[in-house]
C-alpha cells in the first residue's frame, strides 16, 4: 500500500486474516520456544549437578551454560525462520488470488472483524494494515504481557473467526 493512502476494505480483511494468523501462529512458536529454553536450561543444571559430583565443578560448567545459551539462541532463531516461512506462505496464497477468493473476502462476516480492530487502541498499527515482523512481535509481547486490551480485542476476534466462513477452493 502507497503511504498515505488508505486501505481499500478488501486491503482490511486481507491484512486483518494475515495478521491474525501470524499472531496466533507466533504465540503457538513462542510456546514452542520457551519449552525450548526450559528443557536447555534443565538440560544444562543436570549437565552441572553430573559435572560437580564428578571433579568439583569448573570450566566444565563453563562450557554447559555457554551450550545453554547456544540452544536458547537457535530456539530463538528457529521461531523467527518460521515466522518468516509463514509470511511467504500466506503472501504466495494472496499473490494467487481468484475472483473466487475476492467473492470469498467480500462476506459480511468479515466486516465485523474490522470494526473490532478499529474499536481498541494499543499504539500500534491496527492489525488491518500491512504489519513488519516488528510490529507482530509487538503484538505477540502484549499477549504475553497480559495486556488487557489486547487480551479484549483477542478475545472478541477469536470469537469473531468463528462466524466467518471457510475458503474452499
């Protein structure tokens, strides 16, 4: 979208299904990663309690934390490269879009998604606009953070998507 111009509706329902599931496909990571971190790091003080007992402690612990932070960084890693693969696979599914898709988008159903959008503010950009990688993780962090408006308006869209119909090609 050129700056300046506003989204067309279209543009809205688009940008508000891409950006919903990407949140939601990031909270599913973010799960994923923090399980991740919890098992290097129960991993890293058996690794330590094996390593006391053995000679004492020492450079070995040394080695297992740094390990430790090795595995939390290609967690880490790992959940932006699937971030990044889903937003190809969803841009790849727009680029592809029929008039089949654009008469699938024009439901009513959907323009009760916008408006809940549009109903709760949290300084950032309204998931129906275009969002960088940046501004999802933005998003993600105030769930995580238990944001109550954010905790509001996520509510009100899960219940939304379910009244929205299903694409079948």
């Amino acid at each position: 979208m050129a700056a300046g111009r506003e989204s067309t509706r279209d543009e809205k329902v688009e940008n508000l299904i891409t950006n919903f599931s990407m949140i939601m496909m990031g909270m599913f990571e973010g799960v994923f990663a923090t399980m991740a971190s919890g098992l290097a790091s129960a991993m890293t003080k058996a690794a330590e309690t094996l390593t006391d007992s053995l000679d004492g402690g020492g450079a070995p612990r040394r080695r297992t934390r740094a390990s430790s932070i090795e595995a939390e960084a290609e967690a880490a890693a790992r959940m932006k490269t699937v971030f990044s693969d889903l937003r190809k696979e969803v841009a790849e599914g727009f680029s592809n879009k029929d008039e089949s898709f654009r008469t699938f988008i024009r439901n009513p159903a959907f323009d009760a998604g916008i408006r809940i959008v549009e109903r709760h503010r949290l300084q950032l950009p309204p998931l129906t606009e275009p969002l960088s990688d940046s501004d999802l993780t933005r998003y993600v962090a105030l769930i995580q953070n238990g944001d109550p408006e954010m905790a509001r308006m996520m509510q009100e869209l899960g219940e939304w998507q379910k009244t929205t119909p299903r694409f079948e090609q």
